[in-house]
C-alpha cells in the first residue's frame, strides 16, 4: 500500500486511529506579519490532531485556530492545533488544550466515521 504523492506509508506508531474526513476548515495562523485567514480543506482526523491542505504561511511549530464542520449532530469544532509535520502541501497538526467537551465531540466524530467509512464529507 502507497500513501499520498505514491510514498510509503508512515511507520510512525500514532497514539490515535485516524479516519479519513473530506470537509472545508478554516485556519487562522498568527505570525510576525499578523493574522492570516485561509480556507482549505481537511483529509483525516483523530482525537489528537488533523490533517489539512496548507498554506505556505504555515511552517511547523506554527500554532493554527481551526473551524472544522464535522459530519455528527451537525457539529463545528473550534480548537487551536499546532503544525507537527509538513509534507508538500500536507500538514499534520496536533490539537492544543483540548476541553471535556471537544474531547466529547471528537470521540463523537471518530465513532462515526469508523462506522461510515464512506460518509466522510461534511
């Protein structure tokens, strides 16, 4: 099996399954030249973090406010992540400070998906 661009999957033990989500988020990148708003779009997710298309403001260690719609009781995350990796136009963030309740919805979401693994457009 190939990942993305034809390249071997990651042998990267994850703490968190990931599940494919096609859905438009939008980011908001803080940096030295000010706040930068970017719509684009998500390829997975799990309860520790999400893969986005990316903008070239983002490098890793940048901290990104996401607004992901989510597939499940017409949810809309709002949580900050920050870039762990960057491949291409890939990005993998990690989530920050994430509270009881977006853990819920997360989980939610996760459950879902693993359920219906091909109703994962929002």
């Amino acid at each position: 099996v190939r990942g993305p661009d034809d390249l071997p999957p990651s042998t990267v033990k994850r703490r968190n399954e990931r599940y494919l989500l096609s859905t438009r988020l939008t980011a908001t990148v803080r940096g030295e030249s000010g706040e930068t708003k970017i719509k684009t779009h998500a390829l997975d997710i799990s309860e520790s973090g999400i893969v986005t298309l990316a903008g070239e403001v983002w490098g890793v260690g940048a901290r990104v406010d996401l607004e992901v719609p989510l597939p499940v009781e017409d949810a809309f995350l709002e949580i900050q992540g920050v870039v762990r990796h960057r491949t291409g136009a890939r990005c993998g963030l990690e989530f920050l400070e994430v509270s009881p309740e977006q853990q819920r919805v997360l989980r939610n979401v996760c459950k879902f998906l693993a359920s219906n693994p091909g109703n994962l457009s929002s």
